[in-house]
RNA sequence: GCGCCCGUAGCUCAGUGGAUUAGAGCGUCUGACUACGGAUCAGAAGGCCGCAGGUUCGAAUCUUGCCGGGCGCGCCA
C-alpha cells in the first residue's frame, strides 16, 4: 500500500523485461514475467542502490556469458527509453550484476508515505484476507502460566499482528485442556489441601500437583464455600473442587496472559467438544472412510498410510479415547469453521505428534498442508551467568507472572521475540532488568522517547510543527539522514519477510537497527538547528522514525514511551 | 537405532544462494557534549562460518557423509 521499494521494484524489473523483449532474449526463456526477476538491496553504495542479478540466473538457461546478457539488456533499456521516476543510472559490474543507481527523488518519496500513512505504513494486502486460526499457549490448566509458555505467548501474539498486518484474517485461539484425567488430579489436590487446612491427617500423595497454588486455590474455597463444603457428599465434593480449581487456574492464567498484553479470540473447551460428540463422530468418519482397523482390543487409525512411520491408537483398549483422537476432532473443528490454514505453535516436546495430526487430517480428506506446527524451541533463564533451575513436579518454576514482576512486560517481550523461534533462548534475567545501552528494549524505546523530546523542545522553542509535513526534504543530504531512510524504507518489506518466514526475532532486529542509525544521526548532527528548512527537514525526519519505531514496537507487543 | 532442530568472534546470537572486507550486542581496550535526554555516540581488537566431499558462474546458505549438542520416538496429555 505505501511500499515505495515495491514501486522501485516494479520500475528496474519492467525495464529489465524490456531490455529482454526488445533484445530477443526473452523469447526463448518461455514462461517468464516480471515477478521472475530478482530485485535486491545492496549492501554497498558503490554498487547503487539496487542490483539484480537476473544475468547471472540466465547465464545457464541462454548459455551466454553473464556479462554479455547483462550488456545486452541494458542496452536495449537504454534504446527503448521507459519513463522512469526513480532509475537514473544503470551500470554494469562483477561478474553480470545490473546496479541501479536512483534519484534522490525515492527517498523523499518514502518520508512522505510515512507521514501520510502513519500507523499504517508497514501494513499490506499480501495475505488477501486467508483466513488463519493460529493457536498458540493452550497450556494445561494445572498450574500457573510458566516461562516456557510465555515465550509461546510473546510469540503468538506478535506473529498474529504481523500476519494481521501482512491482509491476513487471523483469529487467535487458546485450547483448554479441560477434558483430560489431569483435572481429576488437580481437583483430588485441592481437595486433599482443603482436608488438610480443615486439621485433618492426609498424607499428601506423590502424583498431587505439589505447588503452593494448590493451597491458595483450597483456601480460597475454604473462605468462599466453606459451610457447603461441610455439607457436600464425597462425590458432590469431588466434583465441586474439580470445577473450581479449573476455574479458578483459568482465570490465573487469564489474568496473568492479560498482564502481559496478550489477548485471545477464542477460548476452546475441550471437554464441549468431548460433550458434544465430536471425538465420537470424527472416529465414525474415519470408520466410514477405511481409516481404521481394530488390533490388540484397540482401534488403530492407519496414520502410515498418509506419510507416518507407524499407525497410532484412536481408542485405547479400556474405550477411552487418546489424546489423538481428540486433537483430530479438534483441528476437524477448526477447518470447519471456514479457516484456510492453521498455525500451531507447540513445544519441541510435541514433535512426534506433528505427523500423526496431520495424518488424521488427510485421512478425513483435507490437505495435510491445512495445519502447519511450528515447534518453539525451550528456554533458560540465566541469573548471573547461573542457569535457573525450574522443576514443574517440585512446584518450583518461575510464573510468567514472576517474570513480568522481575523485569517487566516490556523487557521480557523483547527478549523472547529476539531469537530465532526454532533456537534455544538463554534468558539473561540481569541484562533485560538493567536500565542500560546493553539492553536493547530500552536503547529502542529510549530512541522513540528522545524523538518524542526532539519535538517537545521545538514546540517550546515555538516552531511550527505543523508545517513540518511541508517541509522541503531535499535539505537531508548526510550520509547519516540518507542511510536512515533507506532502513524506513525496507520496513513494509521487512514485515511481509516476517510475516512468510514467521519470523518475529526479524522484525526485533530491525528495531534495533533503526534506533541504532537514529542514535548515530543525532549524535552528530542537531536536529533543531539554526537553519530554520533543514530543522523543519530533519524534524520530518525523525518524526518518520517515531512512526515507524512505534509500529514495530507495536507489531512486537511492546510499548512505545514518550518519556522514560 | 530412527526423526526433527542447532553448531558462525571469548559469550549470546543475526545473516540461509549473490559481489574485495561474513554482521550486531555483551565482554575487553581507546576516545566524545558549557548545544535538542550520556539509558547516547565514535573507534580498536577479536572468525579455517563444526570437519570433509558434491552441485553452482557464485556456498555460512543447497546436498551427502562424519563429529558435537538439544528434543522427540506410549493404548500419557
């Protein structure tokens, strides 16, 4: 929508194609169009501000040397003569690249696309609305949110704004594990903790969830409920603590994910769907397909036949049904309410169910490529430069919410987005406390905060801010100016790459690169200066790195300080 | 044993087919405001990109093998 680059893109890769018509090239390569063109950034200037390498890529395909194709194509660039708006040198250089050297023009045209389209520069159609459920966290309700389910938090939700902001259609879903034996568990170990606030001798068993939460959350039904407790009957009582510590472990989690600033479209129950007979009726379908045989008193869903190495259990052989024949019916669930693809972020501890959920899948018909997992690799958290131990069975792990205490929602964001999804993250829990340049949150943040400085001491000193949007850009000239608009304008390219690649961590390096050429700027040149054009100039400038460092802080789930 | 992920500067990691010179932060060393916020900046040192073949005009990037690390491989979720 405002992608400058994409209008430059569009400029070299058309006269290329014509070169390539006009010098009789392009008919022998057959299928071939624009999109078949690389455009790429330059690292250096002295190789321009574009190249493509589209000579080198037909040396084989034409069987001519790189250099002569590269010459033959620019010449007959050169004869046609294409209104161009931004080319206005072509060279040829190495081995075959075709460098474009632009026109200032580009530049000037970028800062103005930031200022008219603010918020919005960055966002774009590319997705055309595909629909996208993408579930992410679903951790059972057992047991207070974790750091390793923060880190799937951080993430989800990031890659929800990102595809959201590339056109797709993204609804955010957590599952929960409300169905599972797990919750008899949890209910037995309140109940077992409110026996033992009564005075009365238990013996706490092994298999109890051994957590202080467990004897907040008695407590607490103690204070609330306790003359019905007294007269509840064994089983009535069972059940009451079932219900209330899965309650009450929701609304924990709920608040806590809320604290961190991040929200659900859709809460799912699992046990509704259990309730509703779908797990029943997807193994009906499967039957009714020739999907399922029944061995060793077990009915066995023929997963090998869609890719994995053996076929799995759908129902055990006591007539319960496995994890497996739940997830299917889930995912069947979730393709049924019209979604195009599903994106599930999972811990690398559920790799083995990738293949047999997807086998179920197709199975029932849909495309295997309908669900897409992508396994979020664990973390450490490092405490001066010792590793944090966390112990789920032991009842000692640091909360999310600990985490949030500790450093911040902010900190702790950034440091979870910062590598690669697939990458083990060492958590420096001392580095992302300090209130320093080793920190990279606060040396963004404090960028955004020094812009918005910037402008409060120029309204002080009476300038007009509102003619900055009609300032006369050609007054940018540095070196310094110059590469920061190059950055602002790779930025909606930038978040489409993270968008494809679900690649968060990308989008926290940009960040972090532009603050980093913004410090650099004001360092060595005044913004607010004696020449009343080129402040105006630079203060259109620095207002268009505002924006931008306040999208993507925004796209990133981290907020944008005007003060600190 | 099989599958997936990782192996890049002392440390933590980017870069995953492009151009002499492979980047950033931390750590180490040297410097910079009587001027818009020093939570900042400038500079230096530091690399057989795990090892060995292959594909390619071109490989840290693709491929094969090996070495090292992590995680999976249930009628548990």
């Amino acid at each position: 929508m405002y992608n400058v680059v994409d209008g430059v893109r569009r400029e070299i890769q058309s006269g290329i194609i014509a070169g390539l018509a006009r010098s009789g090239i392009l008919e022998v390569l057959g299928d071939f169009t624009e999109n078949d063109i690389p455009v790429e950034y330059t690292r250096e200037k002295a190789h321009g501000d574009f190249a493509t390498p589209i000579a080198l890529v037909l040396a084989g395909k034409v069987k001519r040397k790189p250099r002569d194709i590269a010459e033959t194509i620019v010449e007959h660039m050169e004869t046609g003569k294409e209104k161009t708006r931004y080319v206005q040198r072509v060279e040829i250089a190495g081995p075959g690249f075709i460098n474009f050297f632009l026109g200032r023009r580009w530049l000037e045209d970028v800062l103005r696309a930031i200022m008219e389209a603010g918020s919005t520069y960055g966002r774009s159609r590319m997705g055309h609305g595909t629909r996208i459920l993408l579930e992410f966290v679903s951790a059972n309700p057992t047991g207070p949110m974790n750091i390793v389910n923060a880190r799937a938090a951080a993430v989800g939700a990031s890659l929800a704004n990102i595809l959201e902001a590339s056109g797709y259609d993204v609804s955010t879903e957590y599952y929960v594990n409300d169905a599972g034996g797990q919750i008899n568990v949890l209910g037995r170990s309140c109940e077992l903790r409110y026996l033992e606030l009564k005075g009365e001798d238990v013996e706490f068993p092994e298999w109890g969830y051994q957590g202080s939460y467990i004897v907040d959350i008695a407590r607490l039904a103690m204070d609330k409920h306790g003359k019905e407790l007294e007269a509840m009957e064994t089983e009535e009582r069972a059940e009451f603590f079932r219900d209330f510590a899965l309650s009450r472990m929701l609304a924990d989690q709920k608040t806590s994910l809320s604290r961190f600033g991040v929200e659900f479209d859709v809460w799912f129950s699992e046990r509704k769907l259990v309730d509703a007979g779908a797990v029943s009726e997807v193994i009906d379908i499967l039957k009714q397909r020739g999907m399922v045989y029944q061995a060793d008193d077990a009915f066995w869903l023929r997963t090998t036949e869609c890719g994995d190495e053996k076929d799995r259990v759908l129902v055990k052989s006591d007539g319960d049904y496995t994890y497996l024949a739940g997830d299917i019916a889930y995912h069947k669930n979730k393709l049924e309410r019209g979604f195009d693809l599903l994106i599930n972020i999972w811990g690398p501890d559920h790799h083995g169910h990738v293949t047999p959920t997807r086998a179920g899948l197709e199975a029932l018909g849909y495309p295997g490529s309908s669900l897409e997992v992508l396994l979020l690799q664990f973390l450490s958290l490092m405490s001066r430069g010792e590793r944090v131990k966390m112990s789920k069975r032991a009842g000692e792990f640091v909360t999310m919410d600990d985490l949030i205490d500790e450093v911040g929602s902010d900190a702790a964001r950034y440091f979870l987005l910062m590598r690669n999804i697939e990458s083990h993250l060492e958590f420096d829990l001392g580095l992302a406390k300090e209130h320093s340049q080793a920190n990279p949150v606060y040396y963004i943040q404090y960028a955004h905060a020094r812009i918005s400085s910037i402008f409060r001491q120029a309204e002080e000193q009476g300038i007009a801010l509102s003619d900055v949007d009609g300032s006369d850009l050609s007054n940018l000239a540095e070196d310094a100016e110059l590469d920061i608009i190059r950055k602002l304008a790779a930025y909606p390219d930038e978040v489409v790459m993270s968008a494809i690649e679900r690649t968060p961590n990308r989008l926290a390096g940009y960040a972090l690169d532009l603050a980093g050429l913004f410090h650099s700027f004001y360092n060595s040149h005044r913004v607010i200066n004696d020449d009343s054009d080129l402040t105006m100039a630079r203060l259109a400038l620095s207002g268009a790195v505002r924006t931008v460092l306040a999208n993507v802080l925004g796209l990133l789930g981290i907020s944008a300080p005007h003060e600190m």
